[in-house]
C-alpha cells in the first residue's frame, strides 16, 4: 500500500470526512485491522479564507505547496488536496512537489463520463462556480457544466461558510439546496456536481431530484485506487 499525502483543514468537518471513508475504504477492500497509510498536512482555515478573501491566491498556494513538499519529504507517494476551491491552485501545488497530484476535477469528469452523464450542474463555493478553474477542467473532458443564478450563488455559498463549515446542518438549508437542483435541472442537468467537500454532510445520495456526484468519496475512491494498485 502506498501512502497518501492530504492537505486538509479546509474546512477540518470535510477532512474528516475524508480521513473516515480512506480508513473505511480500506478495511472493505483489504479487510482484517488493515487501514489507510496516510499523511495529513491541516492548515488553519482561517488563513486560507483570509488570503481568498484578498485575492491573494498566489499567497495561498505557496503556503500549500510548501506543505505539500513537506508531505513528500515524510514520504507520501501522492498528493491530495482535500477541497474544490483550493483546485485553483493546483499547478502551483504540482510544481512544488515531484509525486502526483490527484486532481479532484479528473476524479470527478472520469465518474461523469463513465455513467454517461454529459451535463451536470455544479453546487459549490462561489470561487468554484464563478471562477473558471474547476469548469474549465471538467469543460475540456467533454463535459457541459450548469451553475445556478447569482441569488442561488450567494445562498451556495453562504451555506458553505457560515454553516456546514462551522459542523452545523439544518433542514431549511438542505431544502434549499434542493429548490436549487430542482432549477438545474429544468435547465437540463442530468446530474449535480457537489462540488465543496462540506455538501456532503448537508445532502445524500437520496436527497435531491437528481444522481449527485460528491468529490469528496469521488476522490477517496481514486486516492485508494492509486495507493492499493499492484
């Protein structure tokens, strides 16, 4: 078994869920008292929010790519980063470190595609849905990707932060999200992209009109692919 370097804290509740489902992972695949090697870099959150807030991608990047190098240095054969947003700037994490990046925006078009799904919406922070980092990669897999309108940005969002980050879940928030989904896909979505690794604690798999696809188990799933592979 290999071992995977994570860069996490953004936000800690999603790490978590991240650190559960690659011990859960392995314990189906391996069996026994067999659990994930992996290493964990966790930054304080609220500097990474601090420097997005500024604009200051480039100063954000450094600080994980510093982190990320760290992490191969421990001996992490792989490097994931453990959220959509912090994807803009993962060429900058790539070329810090001599090991793969697993991109969660591959994970997430090789699932899409392979279900045949060619339209998808995509929920996520408003960095994701308004910047081109994450559509851009999924749009040049072939895929045609859907966000809401601005007012359903900004409750995406403000969800994101000011609840799901900070552990908490509510009903009204989660139906929400559900007269969003409902919207994309009047517009024609066949499926919807959870794109912020905290949504999965807000909606499963039973919860929305349409097949949602959540990056966070997506990128597990490949994480564990690559680190149990002969």
């Amino acid at each position: 078994m290999k071992t995977l370097g994570v860069l996490g804290g953004m936000s800690w509740e999603s790490t978590a869920v991240y650190y559960r489902l690659f011990n859960q992972g392995v314990r189906a695949r391996l069996g026994g008292q067999h659990s994930a090697k992996l290493l964990l870099a966790s930054v304080d959150f609220a500097e990474i929010v601090a420097r997005q807030k500024a604009g200051d991608w480039h100063g954000a990047g450094q600080q994980l790519a510093e982190l990320a190098a760290g992490l191969q240095n421990a001996g992490a054969d792989a490097i994931l980063i453990a959220t959509n947003t912090m994807h803009k700037i993962a060429e900058q994490v790539q070329a810090a470190i001599d090991v793969p990046l697993l991109h969660i925006g591959d994970v997430v078009a090789d699932a899409l595609l392979a279900a045949g799904v060619r339209r998808a919406g995509l929920l996520g922070t408003r960095y994701t849905m308004e910047q081109p980092f994450l559509i851009d990669h999924l749009r040049q897999r072939g895929l045609d990707i859907l966000v809401p309108d601005a007012d359903a940005r900004a409750d995406v969002h403000r969800i994101i932060f000011d609840e799901l980050c900070q552990g908490e879940v509510n009903n009204v928030s989660r139906e929400t999200y559900q007269r969003i989904i409902q919207q994309l896909a009047a517009d024609g979505a066949q499926a919807v992209i959870l794109g912020c690794t905290e949504i999965c604690l807000l909606l499963g798999p039973n919860d929305a009109c349409l097949p949602l696809y959540d990056t966070a188990a997506l990128h597990v799933d490949a994480g564990l692919n690559w680190a149990l592979q002969s």
